[in-house]
C-alpha cells in the first residue's frame, strides 16, 4: 500500500472528466448505530421480501473492513441517468444501457487513471449505498423514497463506490441530516416509517420477484419498475437530461407501442434488451409484467 495520502481534488476533478456528477470521500469506517439499528429492524419485519442477498453478511455490510480488508476511504460516486426521451412503459432508470457496465467501467477507468488500490462496487456488494453517498456529501436523503438527491440533478442518478486502501487528505461532511418521520409522506403504502417494504412495491414485484404477481398489485404506468415515488420527490424538479449516451433509450425501444409489447418474442425481446438492466426480469417475467400491464 502505498504511504501517499489520496488527493481529494485530484480524484473529484478526474471523476468530473469521467462523467460523474459527484463524487465525496468519507472515512472507512462502521456504519453508525442508529442506521445499523434501522436495518437491522428493517431485516426483522421482513421488508427485503425475497430478496435473501439483504439478509447475507450483514456484518460485511455495516462494517467495510470486512469487505475490504485495509479499507481507509470510501469514495461515493453518482451518474446521472435521466433521459431525454424515453419509452413510457420502462422505468427511468432502465432506458439505456446496463448501469452496472457503464459505472463500473468508469470507475475502473478512474482507479486506473489515479492509481489506486482497492476495490469498485455498483449495486452487486454488501454495501449500504445511500448511507455512503449521504456520509460522502454527495447528496441529500429524501424523505419520499429515501433517495439520495445529488444538488443540481435530483434524485435520478446511479451511486458507486471505491473502497480504497489509501488514506485521504481531507474527507466530506454529510450537507444535510437524514429525514425524520414516516418515509413517502402517503405516496404509496410501501413507504413506511420503517422503510420500504418490498413486498408491496411494484418496482420490486416487477423485477424481482419471480411466481405470478401477487393480485393487489395494480401497474400504474409501467410494467418495469415504478417511477412514483421518484418523481413525487420535491428535489425530482432539479432533474435534467444526461448526455451520457449510453443511458439514452435506442430508436426501437422508443418505438415499442402496447400492441407492439403485447406480441413480443423472445427473439425482439433479447435484440431490444441486450445489454440492458431490463434482462434481470427475464423474458417470463417481462411477459408476465406486460400481461397484467395491458389488463389494467
Ligand atoms: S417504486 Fe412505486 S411501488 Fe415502490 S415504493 Fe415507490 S411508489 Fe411505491
């Protein structure tokens, strides 16, 4: 390891060529006790439904030592996701290409231009993102949803994070405190004062669960995903186009009508979705999404 201490302007401005939007540097440390107690409660009523990775190493996740060995810095990293146009049946964040790809390859492209050692996680780790992004500066928690809100372009960006085994010059202080009180403020009953609760969300429902859709569960506008809550945010007002080509949808999928969705094969269905984030559906679970999409 390196006895350098890490530039924190060096990598913010590199990070800014690179396309993000924001980046923040906090101390690798234990994830404080308040918000351990809140996920593990979180854990304990059951809201992470299927989703049986939220109950795996728990430990690694609220302590980044044990994912990392020799972790000093976690650097928060945001894109920007919102598209120009877009096809009205997906969620926002789904238009464009695999987020997962495009961050990680960023930010493997920014380890490399800065040297560093450690680890990239988007989304695939034991780690809890938006307390990261909120500890780094990045943003703010909002109290619909519980997003993070990046000043300047809301709520509608991708989050990563390096867990880097150099020490930093300076580290970022959280710019706002963490919401109080119920989450969702009555936009839909899955947002609780406890949290999300999974199992009634239809972002959830329609990308990971897998069975037939539970019958209370109505598609208001999209069969993949839920943007209701995300747009219900006061900050989704500071939400602008990114120019990043690769979250722009592409011309067929802009041109995909409810018939069109209503006869698709799973042949156009692998050519409109390569390399997109809507795979973790699968085609049956699409298939299924649409059906009840198009009886509602
Ligand atoms: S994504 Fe949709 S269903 Fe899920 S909590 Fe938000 S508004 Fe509710």
């Amino acid at each position: 390891m390196s006895s350098a201490l890490l530039n924190s302007k060096d990598i913010k401005a590199q990070a800014s060529r690179l396309g993000f939007v924001a980046c923040g540097l906090a101390k690798a440390e234990p994830v404080a006790d308040d918000v351990a107690a809140l996920f593990h409660h979180w854990l304990e009523l059951d809201y992470c439904g299927e989703m049986d990775y939220m109950r795996r190493n728990v430990d690694m996740r609220l302590h980044p030592d044990l994912l990392v060995p020799g972790v000093r810095t976690i650097v928060s990293l945001a894109m920007n996701f919102m598209p120009g146009n877009r096809q009205p049946a997906i969620s926002l964040y789904a238009q464009g290409q695999d987020y997962h790809d495009v961050m990680r390859g960023r930010m493997r492209q920014l380890m490399e231009d800065m040297k560093l050692e450690g680890r990239c996680f988007v989304d695939t780790a034991p780690v809890l993102e938006r307390y990261w992004a909120w500890k780094s500066g990045i943003g703010i928690i909002t109290e619909e949803g519980g997003f993070v809100s990046i000043p300047g372009y809301g709520p509608t960006v991708f989050l990563g994070e390096l867990f880097l085994l150099t020490e930093a010059d300076h580290y970022d202080s959280p710019i706002a405190s963490p919401p109080q009180g119920r989450m969702g403020g009555g936009v839909c009953p899955a947002l609780t004062p406890e949290g999300l609760d999974a199992r009634r969300c239809i972002s959830y429902q329609t990308i990971e669960h897998r069975g037939p859709l539970p019958e209370e569960i109505r598609l208001k506008r999209t069969f993949y995903g839920c943007d209701r809550c995300l747009r219900a945010t006061p900050q989704f007002a500071e939400a602008q186009p990114t120019d990043e080509p690769a979250f722009q949808p592409s011309e067929a999928l802009l041109k995909m009508t409810p018939e069109d969705w209503q006869g698709l094969t799973e042949e156009q269905y692998r050519e409109l979705f390569r390399g997109s984030a809507v795979k973790r559906a699968k085609y049956d679970g699409l298939k299924r999404n649409i059906d009840r999409w198009l009886e509602e």
